[in-house]
C-alpha cells in the first residue's frame, strides 16, 4: 500500500500539542486542549464504565437464573450483554487514554489493534439486532421451531464477519517510533526514546475505507433490521389477539418385521415418520411488547451512535487531520462518551422489559 505520510511533518505537528517548555517527551503529557476537563472527563468515563459492567452482568445472571425453556431471544440479549462489557472493560478505558494524553502509551500491537476493536464492538451490536428482529419474526411465523443451535451460529457469524471486516484497519495504520527514525541525533534520540505515535498510513485509502465500513456495518443492519421490525408488526397485526396455533412435530417410530428367508431367517427393522401435531399459544400482547422493547433499543442505540459516527466519517474527508482544537477534542471525547451510554441503558430497557410480561 502506497505510504503518503511524511513522519518528520507529523512529528513537527505532534510537537505542538506539547507546552513549548516540555522537555521530557516519555513522561505522560495532557493533551493542551483537554487539560482543564480530564478530570470531569476521567469520572465520567470511569462512572459510564462501572454502571455498564455491573448493570450488564447483573444482566447475564438474571438470565442464567431464569428457568429453562428461556425465552427465545434471550441468546441475543446475552450476546449484547457481553459486547456491551467488553465496551466497558477494553474499548472505553483505551478510548479514553488515548484521547487525553498526547502520548501514545500502549506499543505498536496496540497501535493496530485498537481501531479494530472499538469498530467491531460497535458494529457487533448492530448485527445483533439484525439477526434478532430476523428471530423475533421467523417465531411468529413458525412458532414450534426452537432453533437454539441456529441461534448460536448465527451470533457466532456476527462475530467472524466483523473481524474480517475490520481487518483492514491493520494496513491504513502505522506506528511511528520517533526514538528509531532520530537515531542518529544522539539528544533527540534520548527525548524521544519510546515515544511513539499511531498515525494514518494513507489518506485516502483509509477515507474510502471509512465510508464503506461506515454503510456495511452501520447503515445497512440499521435498514435490515427497521425492516424485519416492520415485518413483525404487520405479522403481529394480522394475529390481533392471543390465538393458539398448530404445529407439526415428525417423531420416529420403529416397527420390527420378520420374515424367512430359503437360507436363514433375518430381522427387518422399518422406520415410519409420523408427523404428530401439537399446539402452541401464541400470546400478541407479550410479543408486541417485546417487539416495543426491541425498536427503543436499536433507537436508541442509533441515536447515540451516529453523531459519532458522522463526526469520525468528517474528521478523514478533511484535508488536514493535524488541526487540532479544543471544540473538536472536547466534541468528539464527549460523542465517544455518548455513544457508549447505551451500554448502561439497555440492561435497564430489559428489566422494564421482563417487568412488563
């Protein structure tokens, strides 16, 4: 891939987020911009990442605590439950560090790393609601086909398509070890020993790549799934009121026959299908319930989400990707901070849920 980054323009560049009296580069420095809030910052943060964990693993055991059966989508709700934690834990931690130290901490591994998995958690949960909208309407359709199996294949599909989607992070980021590239100024290269930066190898192409992750893994699961919702209220409208409906389940019979042979006598084994019906209540109000719960939080998930994404999408059309301010750092951190709420809001949508059955 072609390498349009000039790394003695971006250290010049990376210099001035610096005080003009820094000295010791390897020492963790505040982001000049940012240095009055990181305070209010770091507690909101760590208070968005402590009622996030602990609402969404209280989450996890309510559900292993329900009685078996579960409920049909409770796969699902696990699945966003555990993406939500890793947010949590990993992304909003690492978000945050690097958004206010001017130092990059973490090594070159982390530097390919972390732009993979702040998008693949975003975009897992999008998925998510996809292939549960796609559950929720095949259920009352074909309300006696409990697919458990499919269900976990199918979230496990979510997770393998997002990894290779986001691969391609790994070839439009590089790292740039300033102690290696002033190696033979000997002052400069003690100040800069170990002080790295993360910065975009090409321009353009990361650009181009953006917006298309931006449509696969944003926009289109949002399209998918407001349409498989549709679908569910217009099957739930044709229902109108609790009906019990009949299905078919195929059991195996084994019938033993026999018979002689001029030379011995064998035994035949016969195998008969028969197809036993058996009926199942379908209950309208529980499901359009459910189906409300759904909508808000693919809603509200939406909402939080996209002025991040829309900001993020504007920062790499721009030309210069080296202007910093304080209403661009304070904008975005407080975006990042916003589209991460839902972690914390979506365990409560599923206790008012279950409250609600």
């Amino acid at each position: 891939m072609e390498d349009d980054l000039d790394v003695y323009t971006f250290l010049s560049e990376y210099l001035k987020g610096f005080r003009n009296d820094t000295i010791e580069f390897k020492s963790l420095q505040v982001r000049q911009s940012i240095v009055n809030a990181v305070h209010l910052l770091v507690f909101l943060y760590s208070l968005l990442a402590a009622c996030g964990t602990t609402s969404n693993t209280g989450l996890l055991y309510c559900i292993y605590q329900q009685p078996t059966p579960r409920h049909y989508l409770s796969y699902y709700i696990i699945n966003l439950a555990v993406v939500n934690i890793l947010k949590c834990v990993i992304v909003l931690p690492i978000s945050l560090t690097n958004s206010i130290f001017q130092n990059w901490l973490f090594g070159d591994n982390i530097c390919y790393i972390l732009p993979m998995i702040q998008e693949i958690s975003l975009h897992i949960t999008g998925w998510t609601y996809y292939v549960m909208s796609k559950r929720h309407l095949n259920q009352l359709k074909y309300p006696g086909n409990q697919r458990y199996g499919s269900d976990c294949m199918m979230l496990i599909l979510t997770w393998i398509v997002g990894f290779i989607l986001v691969i391609p992070y790994r070839f439009y980021v590089r790292y740039i070890d300033f102690g290696k590239i002033l190696g033979d100024h000997k002052i400069l290269k003690y100040q800069f020993e170990g002080v790295g930066i993360c910065a975009v190898r090409s321009l353009s192409g990361i650009r181009e790549y953006v917006k298309g992750i931006f449509i696969v893994m944003c926009l289109v699961p949002l399209i998918l799934s407001m349409w498989r919702f549709k679908e569910v209220s217009d099957q739930l409208h044709k229902l109108k009121i609790p009906q019990i409906v009949t299905c078919c389940n195929s059991t195996i019979h084994m019938s033993k026959t026999s018979f002689s042979s001029k030379k011995r006598d064998s035994l035949k084994l016969g195998v008969n299908f028969k197809h036993e019906p058996y009926k199942i209540f379908v209950d309208v109000r529980k499901e359009k319930i459910s189906l409300r719960y759904l909508f808000l939080m693919l809603a509200l998930d939406t909402i939080f989400l996209l002025p991040l994404k829309v900001v993020r999408l504007f920062k790499f059309i721009q030309n210069n990707l080296f202007t910093v301010t304080w209403n661009y750092d304070m904008i975005f951190i407080v975006l990042v901070w916003i589209a991460f709420l839902p972690t914390c809001i979506i365990s409560l949508l599923y206790a008012s849920w279950q409250l609600s059955l």
